[in-house]
C-alpha cells in the first residue's frame, strides 16, 4: 500500500506540479493576453481618436464648403433679385411711356376725329347750303322755263288760231 501510497504520492506531485506549470502558463497566458488587449485597446483607442479627428476636420471642411455653398447660394439670389427688380422697374417704365404714348396718340386722334368732324359739319352745312340755293335756282328756273313754255304754247295756240281761221276763211272763199 505504501508503494501504492507512494506512487499515488507521485502522480498526485506530478499533477501538482503540471498544475502548477499549468497555473504558471495560465497566469503567463492571462498576463500576454491583458497586454495584447491592452494594446489593442490602446491601438484601437488611438485609431478611433485618428479617427474622430479625421471625422472632425471633415465636418469642419464640409461645414465651411457648405457655408461657400450658402453664401455663393445668397449671392446669386441676391444678383437674380436685383435683375429681377432692375427689368421690373425697366418693364414699368417702358409701360408707363407707352401708356403715355398710347394716351397722347388718343389725344391726337380725338382730336383729328373732332377737327374730321367738324369739316364734315362744315362741309355738309356747305353742300346743304348749295343744294338748298341750286334747288331754289333750280325752281325759278324751271318756273321762268315752266312760264317760258306757257307763253310759247299760247303764242303757238294763238298762232293755230290765226292759221286755222285763214284756212276756213280760205276754205270759205
């Protein structure tokens, strides 16, 4: 029994002693692994601050292309507004002259129509005067021809009378 006390002695040391080495590795193995994540989280920390500087200086950078971006944006809005504003104004001009215009060639027309007008009158009350004198000439002398006529019918009829009674006097003798 001692024997196998003694054996039992040894493989219990022996396993104790692996155990041991075992705990010496584990303890080596945990000591390497904490210093490789140790040094990876401080790779890792440094990267992710590279990283948020980068990410930053981009955010900067696209902040201020975003605010030439905004301010060029103004800019030609601001241009546009004034053109805008500039041929407004031009177009009111140009249609205030030509609503003057427009009025004063209305002016001009009444007025030719007015002048037209009253030559019209003029000339109607001229031709009317004429006609009203012509007709009046027209019938005193178709009353002196009417007159005229009447009187060369007597003197034909008394000329009738004159022949016609010489003739039966004729005829008589």
């Amino acid at each position: 029994m001692e024997q196998r006390e003694a054996r039992v002695q040894e493989r219990l040391d022996q396993l104790s002693s692996r155990i041991d080495d075992m705990a010496t590795q584990f303890a080596a193995d945990k000591a390497e692994v904490l210093a490789k994540v140790e040094a990876e989280n401080k790779q890792l920390a440094a990267e992710l601050a590279a990283f948020n500087e980068k990410f930053e200086e981009e955010r900067a950078d696209r902040l201020r292309r975003e605010e030439a971006i905004a301010a060029r944006q103004a800019a030609i809005e601001q241009h546009t507004a004034d053109q805008l504003e500039a041929e407004r104004g031009a177009r009111e001009a140009s249609v205030m002259a030509l609503k003057t215009r427009i009025d004063e060639a209305c002016l001009r027309i009444n007025k030719a129509d007015s002048k037209f007008q009253e030559a019209v009158t003029a000339e109607l009350a001229t031709l009317r005067n004429a006609v009203a004198a012509e007709e009046g000439a027209r019938e005193t002398e178709d009353d002196e021809l009417l007159e005229t006529l009447q009187k060369y019918t007597q003197k034909l009829q008394a000329s009738l009378q004159i022949i016609n009674s010489s003739d039966t006097e004729l005829r008589r003798m």
